[in-house]
C-alpha cells in the first residue's frame, strides 16, 4: 500500500460510517496537474472525536486537534512486507476560522461544511476538493478555471487572506514559480503592501521557504518575484546588508547563469554583491552567520555559503593558481557548487575548465592519501611544535606537485626543511 491507496482506505472508511470525506488542498491541486502528490490530505465532516473513533486512539494522533486535525495512522495489515513506514494521513474537520491575531494562526475554530471550508482557505488552486471514490471534484472558489489559466490568485478577499496568516505572500511566490503561474493583479498589489509585514513569521518558516524556491530549477523566476512583490528586503537580515534593490537585480541575473540547483550556491550566487565579491573570507562569514541566524539554517548551510563565497573566484582563476592550493579546493564537498558560482558570477574561464576537468579525476589521483603525517615525525623522533604544520603542508604540496612520491622521499623532504629552519 502507498500514500494514495491509504488516504483512499481512510476515506472508503469514513464514507462506510456515514461521512463525507474528501481530498484536499495540495493533493488535489497537484492531481490535477498531472503531478505525483507528496502527501495526501483528507477533509472531513467527521469531528476530532468521531475520527478518533472511528479509527482508535491507538491509530490516531491529536496533536493538531486544536485546530481538528487528527492524524491516521496506517494500520498493521497495511504496513505488511513494507520496508518503510508509511506517513500518517491528516484528517481535518471542515471549518471555519476566527481572527488571526498572531499573523499566522487562527486563534479559534468551528467546524461547519466543505463550502465554508474552502472559503478560509489561501489561493484558489489550493482551494478544491476531489473524491477519489467517484473520481469527481468539487471547486467552491474556481480554482479549476484559475489551474488551467495559470493563475495563483487568492480566495476572496486578497488582503484579508494575507492578514490572516503572513507566511501565504512567500507561498504564493512559491505556487507561482514552482508551477511557471503569474499572481492575479489583486494578489499581488496585497502582497506589496503587505511585504514588510513578512517579519512576523517565524525565521524558519521562511528559511523552509526561500529553501523550497531556492534549490529548484525555477529559482529565478522566484527571486523575480519576491523581488517584484517587495518581499526581498524583508526577508534578508537587515546587517551587513548594503543596498537590496541594486544588489537584487545583478544577483537575479547572476541567479539566471547558475547551472545547479542547490541552495547555498543559489545565496551565493543571489547575494555575491555582499557576500564579499570572492577571498573576503571575514564578510562572507559575517554576512552568512546572519543568514543563518535569519533563517535557521544549519551550520552545515551556513559554512558551505561561506565557504562558496570565499573560494569561486580562486576556482575561476586556478590556472594561475598552485596547483596544491587548487587541489584542497577541489576536494571539498562544495566544489562543484563553487565551479558554478563562479561561472554564473564571471563567466567561463580557463580556470573554471581547468577545474572541471580534473575534478572527475580518480579520487586516488585527485586527492592521494598524504606520504607522511604527524605520527611519522614523532617516531621520527621529531618533537611537535609550531613547525609541524608548515612541514606537513610543504611536503602535501611537493607531493601534490609529483616532487615526491614515496614515504622514505617524503621524510627526507621535511627533515631538509626543519634543518633549513634551524
């Protein structure tokens, strides 16, 4: 059993007790396109409590019961031969919402009819429901009309959608590039005025959502956007911030040239301008810190921007580079996505060819196991100190560079050298 045939058993199980249940939301939306949905939603006029039932408290989560959402948990004969689990299915009462005082959630709700229902919902496309026993779908808001017209438009009043819950102008932005939509005229004007308002959702809610458009092949068209709706300044940390619209605009079109789809080589590429312009190791590291503090990232993401930031523009020049220093760059998990800034940022070079050549190099041949490490001077009877280091690196290079090629060659070498310091 997969997602689709379990969210169907819920649903047959709930038509069998005397209920309406139907798809909703994303899943329909996607469906329709002709998309493989992530995960599937089912509405309901069943209460909380009649769900609970239905299914019992050991299938059943409340966590979101607050708002009458139950999850579903698969049951043991569904789960039989599979070698991973299959994700609960959110089963949600019909309802409508009281104020949002918080710009995010509804601070009350009262369970009513699928009509009703679609009504408080965010954009039109999103507002459908589809009944998979009967194959037919129910459309309150015209959200079929606005799916094939290509239009991300929200349901009612534009302004009281937004005002209820922030987070829907970074969505919207989101539905409009994923899908290749524009935002209806009203939407987007909601939008504008709304956009420094952005600053109430939480940090990483946006950071899950500049992820989302970021680390997609659609990522320009989604910087365009949040560019256009004016939600670019505020989604960004105010410091060491400079100037957001002329930096904007060139990263856009930086953006455009990227080649791969990753999110921190997308930053980089975006925000070059204040990232450090290449070898600024101490402003790509404080303005990534930012971003990081901005949009909960990891430290993971954090260390690959700065790390992007600092390196792209030696990768762009590492013909005339050493070989060895160009090496220990190849090696990092990022280096590709540096390759691509830097082409994105400068253009192609000998020095991006270079390095895209010899990073498909065999591993043992790009990045050959040292000829000598710390432990072999000890034995060597060699004591540690500050020189340990500035050996260890000149002999790596020499080997690097083919002047060595052996443990015994590599010894001699840094016995030379700490005689020549001496």
């Amino acid at each position: 059993m997969n997602a689709r045939e379990f969210s169907i058993d819920v649903i047959k199980q709930l038509h069998a007790a005397g209920f309406m249940a139907l798809w909703a939301g994303g899943c329909v939306r996607d469906s329709l396109l002709g998309r493989e949905p992530k995960d599937y939603d089912v509405a309901t006029n069943a209460t909380p409590e009649q769900v609970r039932e239905l299914f019992g408290h050991q299938r059943t989560l409340a966590i979101g019961v607050s708002f009458g959402v139950i999850s579903v948990l698969p049951s043991a004969a569904s789960m039989k031969g599979r070698t991973r689990g299959l994700e609960p299915i959110e089963v949600a009462t019909f309802r409508r919402d009281g104020g949002y005082s918080d710009g995010r959630r509804p601070d009350s709700v009262e369970f009513t009819d699928a009509k009703e229902d679609a009504q408080r919902r965010d954009f039109t496309i999103n507002g459908m429901f589809f009944d998979p026993l009967s194959d037919s779908v129910l459309d309150y808001v015209g959200g079929q009309e606005d799916l094939h017209a290509g239009i991300v438009r929200a349901i009612g009043d534009p302004e009281q959608r937004i005002e209820e819950d922030k987070l829907r102008m970074l969505r919207g932005v989101r539905f409009a590039a994923t899908f290749g939509f524009s935002i209806e005229a009203r939407t987007i004007e909601a939008i504008q005025r709304q956009a420094q308002q952005i600053s109430v959702v939480s940090g990483e809610r946006i950071g899950n959502e500049l992820q989302r458009m970021l680390a997609s092949v659609n990522k320009t068209t989604a910087a365009e956007l949040l560019l256009v709706t004016g939600l670019l300044p505020h989604v960004l940390p105010r410091s060491p911030l400079a100037d957001v619209p002329t930096v904007s605009s060139r990263g856009i079109a930086q953006l455009s040239q990227l080649e791969c789809s990753q999110f921190e080589s997308a930053v980089v590429a975006l925000l070059e301008p204040v990232l450090g312009n290449g070898e600024n190791k101490e402003r790509a590291t404080r303005f990534s810190s930012a971003l990081q503090q901005a949009w909960r990232l990891t430290n993971d993401q954090r260390a690959t921007i700065a790390w992007i930031a600092t390196h792209w523009k030696t990768l762009h020049s590492a013909d005339s580079r050493p070989w060895p220093m160009i090496q220990r760059l190849l090696i990092h998990p990022a280096a590709r996505q540096a390759i691509a800034v830097a082409v994105a940022v400068a253009g192609d070079s000998d020095g991006t060819a270079l390095c895209r050549q010899r990073i498909e190099w065999p591993e043992n041949r790009l990045n050959p196991p040292p000829l000598l490490d710390g432990k072999d001077l000890i034995d060597r009877g060699i004591r540690p100190g500050p020189e340990f280091k500035r050996v260890l690196d000149s002999v790596r290079d020499a080997q690097l560079n083919g002047d060595i090629d052996c443990p015994d060659a590599a010894v001699q070498f840094a016995l030379q050298l700490l005689e020549q310091k001496e």
